[in-house]
C-alpha cells in the first residue's frame, strides 16, 4: 500500500499530461468547400436555350495526354474540369464521335490511330489563382478568378463557342455553370 501511494501521484501527473496533450483529429469533413472544379453546360448552338448532348466525347489533359476520369467514352450535356493549381493555364482536347481505328491489329494498340469520324478541339482556360486559408484540417483552396476559354481554330471545329455567364468570371463554387458551350 506504501508504495501505491508514492506511485500514485507520478501515475495522475502523466496521465493528465497526456489528456491534455491530446489533440482533436484533423480530419477534412467532406462537405468541406475545396478547390472547386470548372463547370461547362454544353447547349444546341442553334437553339441557345436547349442543353444537348455530346455522343463519344473523351476529354484528354493535353500537357499529360491522360484520359480525365469519367470521361472515357461517354455521353454528357456538361464537363467539369479540374484546373491547374500550380499554373495559370489548363488545356484540354475534347473529342468528339471517338472512334479508334484499331487498323486491323486488335491485339497491337501501337498502331491504332483516331478514325475521321472522330472531331478534336483544343481548349485553352486561362485564370489568374488565389490561395484561401480553409482550415488547419483542410489546408488552402484555390480560387480562380479572371477565367477565359478559348478554342483553338482547326478547319473543322465541332465547338461554336465558349461564353462565361459573368464578365470577370471566376470560380469558386462548383455547385454553379461558369460557361456555356455551344456546339
């Protein structure tokens, strides 16, 4: 019992200093507004207010030629893009009625080559970036302002236009459309 009570005061001491040195878990809540991505609704050209659908389309990050996730082969009447955080300038090839050839050799993938059929336009996004302070769990958001879009001209461009819905556009929710693209 003697040595009980000369141990327990250095046990209390300990663990109430590691209590209190305990700190919350920093986890970023997924609700969290972070870098947001940038939203395009892709509308009939010949009739502004009718959202259309773009068949086969692929999206292709230019400076990477990597495949943009979720968009390999698909139908969609809106893109959303991630920006680059550590550049000014983001650029992406949307394909159009993607069709690879696979020139007679199923099994060898070097040779295969876009048929005619299939239509690319390259666009370029321009902004200028801001750094937001989130929290100590979420760390810093980029915020985009200044955005434009611009298409590269080719003798047959699928896309008509690209138009921001505010002048001075910028992005920093992605729960809204920042442009419209007519085609």
């Amino acid at each position: 019992m003697k040595y009980f009570k000369i141990l327990f005061i250095p046990i209390m001491i300990l663990i109430v200093g590691i209590t209190i040195s305990c700190e919350r878990d920093d986890i970023c809540p997924a609700i969290t507004p972070t870098t947001p991505n940038l939203i395009i609704d892709l509308l009939d050209y010949t009739d502004e207010d009718s959202s259309k659908n773009v068949f086969k389309l692929v999206v292709i990050g230019v400076d990477n030629d990597e495949v943009l996730s979720g968009y390999e082969i698909v139908t969609s009447n809106q893109l959303v893009l991630p920006l680059k955080t550590t550049d000014n300038t983001t650029q992406y090839a949307l394909i159009n009625n993607y069709v690879l050839d696979d020139n007679d050799t199923p099994d060898d993938d070097t040779d295969d080559f876009l048929s005619d059929e299939s239509n690319i336009d390259i666009i370029t996004i321009n902004y200028s970036r801001t750094e937001v302070f989130v929290s100590r769990a979420c760390g810093y958001k980029t915020i985009y302002e200044n955005v434009t879009v611009q298409i590269e001209s080719d003798e047959d461009n699928w896309i008509e236009s690209i138009q921001p819905l505010n002048s001075n556009q910028s992005v920093e929710d992605e729960t809204e459309t920042h442009f419209n693209l007519f085609h």
